[in-house]
C-alpha cells in the first residue's frame, strides 16, 4: 500500500504549488524529491514557463495601470 503512494504522479494541485514555491526559493526538500522522483519534467516546464509569462504580464498590466493614472 505504501509502494502505491510513491508510484503516484503529482496531481495538479501538486504540481501547481510545487512551481509557485519553487518560484519564490521555498520548496521544501521533501517536496522536491517528490517531484524529481515522480513528476513528469515537461510538466514542470511548461508550468514554469506559463507561470513566468502569467508574472510577466501582471507586472506589465500593473506598471502600465500605475504609469497612465499620472
């Protein structure tokens, strides 16, 4: 039964919150041999690089809200 919990990927839930606390230097160590050891790396890819493109344009859209209120 335990060998069945190891065998699981991460859902998305995981894999959402492992990106979000690998993003800000947070992840812990359990969590990231969990993701090394059974996460799929082209998940993990993409999810970094859509979360970087999401950043990118919550920070264009704030500066650009701030800049045309002067």
């Amino acid at each position: 039964m335990i060998e069945e919990n190891k065998s699981k990927k991460p859902g998305l839930g995981s894999l959402i919150k492992s990106i979000l606390a690998a993003a800000i230097g947070v992840q812990s160590n359990k969590n990231r041999e969990r993701d090394f050891e059974h996460g799929s790396p082209l998940a993990f890819i993409v999810g970094g690089f859509v979360f970087t493109l999401l950043f990118i344009a919550t920070i264009a859209t704030v500066v650009g809200i701030v800049l045309s209120n002067n």
